[in-house]
C-alpha cells in the first residue's frame, strides 16, 4: 500500500477474525491500519465489536503525510486485538494508538495484544503521544516485549509529554512487561491511569521531564 491519499485500511465495525499480514504500508497521508472505527462505547448489538483480529508482521512507514495526527495503527473499542512483529518508523505522531473515550468505565474494550513491535522515529511533528499510547479501561490487555527507540522531541512540541509508552486518561487494567525502551524523551507516562502492572521493563531515556512516572 503506497501513495495514498487517505487511511490505507479500513476495518470500520464488526469485523472478526480478519488478518492483515506481511504487508507493507509507505507513504500514506493519513492512517496506516483503523479497526473498529464506529467508536460506539455502548453499543447496542454486540456484533458491531471487532474482535480477534490479528495485524502482524507489516512493516508500516512514512505515515501522516499530510494529516500529521494520523497514526501507524489505530483501534478504537476492539477485544481481541493481536498487534504483534510489526515495524512502525518516521510518522509525525504516534506508532499504535488503542482505546477511546477516555473513560474507567466498562467498555467493549478487553484482551488486546501489543507485542514484539519494533517502533522508532516516530513522535517527529507532534505532541501528547509515544510510540504506544493507551485509552480507557482495558482488562485483559498486555503490551509486551516491544522495542521502542530514537524519539526526539520536536520543537514543536515545547514541553508536552512525547514518550515510549503512554498511558492516558482511563487506561487500567493493563499489563506492561519486558519492553526495552531505549534514546527515548520519557520511557513510560502514567496519566489518571490506575490499576496497571508493569513488570521488568527497561529504559533509557533523554531526561526531558523524567523517565517513569
């Protein structure tokens, strides 16, 4: 998928058990990967939810060409997200981005999986992001050993949080373990997230505002 002028794919609502598989992604102007874009926190057919899809071992490049707030890979209110092997590099904002809603509150949102993603030179124009960032209540969700390295703050950014890994607003019930986080502004940013387990991470991080929080 190259030289496209929108979101490269698109799996919007109640796709399951799809894959998308050793693909690569280069010069796109918006998004790399969507899923589950109705955004419906509550949604009154449960077979609206994506669930148990797989995106692995894409090499996806050179995102947000022009819609700099574009991500590598994006998903919404999804159960069963396998993101695994992928590498995401040079993109304006954030590597993989999952949740909505900003919410504690019980959601479709549940078991996703984050791991072995290598994920560097990305956080290049724009701030409040990291190479993975989190939204909302998540139980059952991991991000497991994953390599993220060579973010630099823009100066555009001034001072907002640019960091490895960033969990915002509602993120819990998460498991972080064994992710090397490596020349990276901040290594792992808590923000009105609770009831997370981080175990056995490591990082080296620039000093811009601190490491772990």
């Amino acid at each position: 998928f190259s030289n496209l002028g929108a979101t490269a794919v698109t799996l919007w609502s109640g796709v399951r058990r799809s894959a998308l598989v050793g693909n690569t992604f280069r010069d796109i102007s918006a998004t790399g990967i969507s899923i589950g874009m109705d955004l419906d926190q509550h949604p009154a057919d449960a077979g609206h939810v994506c669930r148990d899809n797989v995106i692995k071992d894409n090499l996806i490049a050179k995102i947000g060409r022009d819609y700099h707030s574009s991500v590598g890979i994006f998903a919404g209110y999804t159960e069963g997200l396998a993101i695994e092997n992928n590498e995401l590099a040079d993109m304006p904002y954030t590597g993989i981005s999952v949740g909505w809603g900003w919410t504690l509150e019980p959601t479709p949102l549940k078991n996703n999986l984050i791991r072995r993603n290598r994920i560097h030179n990305v956080m290049r124009l724009l701030a409040d992001g990291a190479g993975i960032y989190m939204l909302s209540r998540q139980p059952g969700t991991q991000i497991v050993e994953n390599y993220i390295f060579n973010i630099a703050r823009s100066p555009s950014a001034g001072e907002h949080l640019v960091s490895a890994i960033y969990l915002d607003e509602g993120s819990s019930q998460i498991r972080l373990a064994d992710n090397l986080l490596e020349n990276v502004p901040m290594g792992i940013v808590f923000h009105r997230a609770e009831y997370n387990t981080v175990i056995n991470n490591m990082a080296s991080f620039q000093g811009l505002g601190g490491g772990f929080l």
